[in-house]
C-alpha cells in the first residue's frame, strides 16, 4: 500500500481560515446525479468542508481523514460522524453509501486500493465525485505572472510528485468507472488581501517543505513583489478553476 503523507495536519487551523470554499453550483451538479440520499461518504475530509455541505442534503454522512488535527477543526453535527482512517481501508459495511466524495485529496491515495474499496462499501449505481481546483488567479495580469513563478520556479521543486495531477485537472489520474459526462465549468471566487493570500499560501504543502529545507519562508519574499499592485487593506478576487469527474459505480 502507498504510503501515508500526512501534509496537512501542522497547519489545520490555517487550512480551515483561508482554503477556498467549494460554490452551491457544484454541489447542485452533483446531486443530480445521486440516486438516494440516504448515506454519504467524504472521503479526505479535512476540516469536514464538505461534509458539512452533504450533511444538508443526506440523512447520515461518513468523513474521514487520515489526519485528527485536521478532524479536530471540523463542525459537528448530529448526522455527521467523522473517522480517523486510510482512504483505502475502512472499517464501512459492504454496500452501505449512495455517494462518495472526495475533493482536492484523491492524487494523494492509493488508486487502486482505494477504487476496490470504493466498490466494496458503495451500493449499487451509487456516485463516485471527486474534483479538485487549480492555481489562483486575479483580474491583474502581473500578480498572475508574479504568481505563476512563484510557484513553478521557487516552490515548484519542493511539491510532491501528485501534485502534477492537479496540475492536469485529474484527467490523468486512473478512472474505472462509468464516467459522467459534465458540460458546465465551474469556478471558485474568494476576496484575498494580501495577508489573507499570504495566510492561504502558507496552507500549502510545497511552504512547508521549502521553510524546512531553506530556514525561511518564501511567503514573504511574493508579499513584497506584490505590494506595488496591491493597495494595503485592500481585497482583489481571486478565481480557482474547478475540475470535476462523476462515476456510476456499477455491480
């Protein structure tokens, strides 16, 4: 089995303040497609983002993280339980979820041991989503080119070999199931200042690595390329390209 990388766990509460938050379109989208709205499982939930969302919609919900720091920052609710465990190795009865759902976590897993117990716990015709969302952008050209090379040519040797398949929006990634098709594009938008892109930058794992390696953070070095195109106090809006797979999980 591959490996755990527990990347995320050192800068929870960080990661619940300033990761972008998925839009009630995509959501939408995907309900169209469960069948029965009895059982979900979120599968790499970290602060339990989507869970909290599925919960409004589904009578019971799974989550499951491999990390409790980042569990211990999720919301509770009565109809949600979350689990300390692999993606690939579950403690769920067989046939027990309508839906599964995993966002910006699937290129960490195991593909195959994580699809056969995807198979095993899913009820039959049940909905495999999983999506993920690419680099930040602004309407300023200059912060995206300032951007773009910070994070290819300063932090882009310090990302996990997964990281590529963000990169190529998961079509690259293994699909074995009955595949969804999806016509709409889909978009997070989220008001930064520049310690508030600071805050969501220093989440990513690549930082992490880079403040190891090096003694010093990178973070601050982008703020002060920064600062001419960015009034202090200011917001600008950021957009996330979203990518989106739908499976049917036939039996």
């Amino acid at each position: 089995m591959k490996p755990v990388k527990n990347l995320f766990s050192a800068q929870a509460k960080e990661y619940k303040q300033f990761r972008p938050t998925y839009p009630v379109a995509l959501y939408q989208r995907i309900y169209q497609e469960v069948l029965f709205k009895e059982h979900a499982w979120d599968c790499g939930t970290g602060n339990g983002q989507v869970a909290k969302e599925l919960a409004k919609i589904f009578k019971k919900v799974a989550a499951t993280d491999i990390s409790q720091s980042q569990i211990a920052q999720a919301e509770h609710q009565d109809n949600i339980t979350y689990t300390v465990s692999r993606a690939e190795q579950t403690n769920f009865a067989s046939e027990t979820f309508d839906s599964i759902t995993v966002a910006q976590a699937i290129h960490w897993f195991d593909f195959e041991l994580f699809y056969q117990e995807v198979a095993r716990v899913s009820k039959p015709d049940a909905l495999l989503a999983i999506w993920g969302y690419g680099l930040i952008q602004f309407n300023e050209a200059t912060i995206n080119t300032i951007i773009r090379h910070f994070y290819k040519e300063i932090t882009g040797p310090y990302w996990d070999t997964e990281r590529h398949y963000i990169d190529e929006a998961y079509q690259t990634i293994p699909f074995p199931f009955p595949e969804i098709q999806i016509k709409e594009r889909f978009y997070i938008n989220r008001d930064f200042t520049l310690s508030e892109l600071a805050g969501y930058l220093n989440t990513w794992s690549s930082i992490q690595k880079y403040k190891l390696v090096n003694h010093l953070n990178p973070v601050n070095e982008l703020l002060t390329s920064l600062q001419p195109y960015w009034q202090e106090n200011k917001s600008q809006t950021a957009t996330f390209p979203l990518f989106l797979r739908l499976g049917r999980i036939k039996k």
